[in-house]
C-alpha cells in the first residue's frame, strides 16, 4: 500500500512512541517491511553510541526518505514478515 505525501507529513511530526504504533499496525496489516541494502548487496547499518543498528521501515516511501547522507547509493528491498521474523 503506497503512503501518500499528507500521511509522511502527519506521520513524521508525531511522537516517537505514536511513530513506533502506526509502525507496528502498519507492519501487522502489510505483513511487509523495508530496509536498505549498499551497492554490495548488504544490510546498510549505522552505528549509535557503539551499538550497531539495523534501520527498517513500513513503506517504501519512509525507506526512500533515508537515502541521503551516504546511503544515496542503497536500494531499498522488500522483506516478508514471516521471512524476517525467521531470520
């Protein structure tokens, strides 16, 4: 389901924890989740206070507004809940 540019505006401006539950409703409707791979066909990972982190989205349209900043070159790939709950 694509999210349309009024849903990114509200949906950005919320707070984390309201974020964090239209993430989890969206993924148990979609069964579906995005994430960025590099050029090598790798999981793009940051880090934060030396814990590494695996970003992942919802939509496809929350994934693209993350290349940016050195991760212009990933692409975004679809993952089936059932397929990233099992690894």
């Amino acid at each position: 389901m694509k999210v349309n540019k009024i849903e990114i505006v509200k949906v950005t401006s919320l707070k984390p924890i309201e974020r964090y539950q239209y993430f989890l409703k969206r993924v148990a409707d979609s069964e579906i989740i995005f994430i960025l791979l590099n050029p090598n066909d790798e999981y793009v990972l940051s880090e934060l206070d030396g814990n590494i982190l695996l970003a992942f989205w919802s939509a496809k349209e929350y994934a693209e507004l993350c290349q940016v900043d050195g991760w212009e070159n990933s692409c975004i790939k679809e993952i089936s809940l059932e397929i990233f709950t099992d690894k």
